[in-house]
C-alpha cells in the first residue's frame, strides 16, 4: 500500500469515477506551469482547499460579509454542510465532528483497477 490520493493515479482511473476530472484538471494546470510529469501530490491538497472554499464561499457570502465573526461562522456553516464535493484527492463529506471530510472512495489500493 502506498499511502497517496487518488491524484497520484487519476490518469488510470475509470471516467466513471467522479474524482477523475478534478485531479486531471489539476494536473494539466500544473504542468503547463512546470512542465510535464511535473505534478506531485503535495500541491493538490492546496488545489483541494481551493475548490473547497470555491463551492462555499458563495453560501456564505449570501449571508455575511467577509472579515466579520458572522461570515467566518457562515464559512463553517458551509464547509460542515459540503456532500460530494469531488477534489483531487478524493470525495469531501463534511460535518460538524468531521472536517477533513474524506472518505473511503479517497482511498485507492495498488491492486484496485478502478
């Protein structure tokens, strides 16, 4: 077993499997800044964090305006209510006792085709 997300495979992923089109999206955008067979995983985390924040700060932006302690609970709200966000590393289902939202669809074994 290699401890590593979906990303680290996402060209070997069958189409059907909803992280591949954000890890893909990921990796073109990397390396046609650093060339190819430049990406590493590392910076898909950051690309994760970005999307995240991409699907939830509309919600709270309809709520509060940035920079006060209702927008930043209005942000949490938001992260703790996302289901199915597809991200390079996997598939994020938050909650309020779960932030890092990932689940075993995150998880790919070396022997698993898809």
């Amino acid at each position: 077993m290699l401890p590593a997300g979906p990303l680290f495979v996402a060209d070997q992923l069958p189409d059907s499997n909803p992280v591949k089109k954000s890890a893909l999206a990921y990796k073109a955008a990397y390396e046609k800044a650093y060339g190819a067979g430049s990406v590493a995983t590392f910076g898909g985390h950051a690309w994760d964090a970005g999307q995240l924040l991409a699907a939830t700060a509309p919600t709270a932006l309809k709520r509060a305006q940035p920079g006060t302690v209702e927008f930043r609970r209005a942000l949490r709200e938001a992260f703790e209510a996302t289901k199915n966000l597809a991200v390079s590393h996997g598939i994020i289902n938050m909650s309020q006792q779960d932030h890092l939202g990932f689940d075993q669809r995150s998880a790919r074994d070396s022997r698993d085709q898809g």
